[in-house]
C-alpha cells in the first residue's frame, strides 16, 4: 500500500461529528499516501495546531457570501451551507481536480456535504 493512488479509483471524503479526528485522519493519507488535501472554505476561527489551506481556507462571512453568490460552491442554499456556527464550502474546483486524476481528501462537516461531491 505504498502508493495507494494507484488503488483508488476515486477521492476519499471523511466526515463526522464535531472533534471525532476527521483533520487528523485527512493530514495522515495526505502525509503517508501522497493524497491532494482539498481543503473546505469555512467563516469559523483557525483552530489551535490547524494549517490554514490544508485544514481549512478560512474566510469572512462576507467572503463566502460573495463565492457563493458566484457559484463557485457545491452547496445549493446558504443554509445547507450552515452549520455549527459558521458557513462551510466545498468548492466547484474539487470535482474538476478529480476528473483529472487528482485523487484527493476531502473533509466534510456533514455527510449531506459529502453528498454533493459527485
């Protein structure tokens, strides 16, 4: 299990509940596999030991609004988008880096995010 890109045929997508190490798990596979971290746009605050674009890309509200607005997320409604506090986006570009061979980890604050990535 060396290069495990070479055995996917698809990303991985890890979600969960709040604290349950969906981040650590993701910077492992990226780490030790060679993965591609996809990292989610979110308004929350950069949490302690977090590495801005590899566990977040972390943005004002007003930001998000604005991408969102451009279409430039999965999500279809702000408040889907919604969650625990703060906004959460996958963005559009994740899809387009896959279909290109990208085998990538993605974090998802909620399985109905995980979802969307198709």
């Amino acid at each position: 299990m060396k290069n495990i890109k070479k055995q996917l045929d698809k990303s991985v997508i890890i979600t969960g509940a709040t604290v349950t190490g969906k981040t650590t798990l993701c910077r492992r596979l990226i780490v030790h596999f060679g993965l591609d971290p996809m990292p989610v746009h979110t308004t929350r605050k950069l949490r302690d030991g977090e590495i801005e674009n590899i566990d977040g890309i972390f943005i004002s509200e007003q930001e998000y609004k604005t991408r969102f607005d451009n279409g430039e997320y999965l999500q279809e409604s702000l408040e889907s988008a919604y969650f625990s506090g703060a906004y959460y986006g996958c963005p559009r570009e994740w899809i387009n880096s896959t279909k290109h061979g990208n085998y990538s980890c993605f974090v998802c604050p909620t399985v109905k995010m995980a979802k969307e990535i198709k």
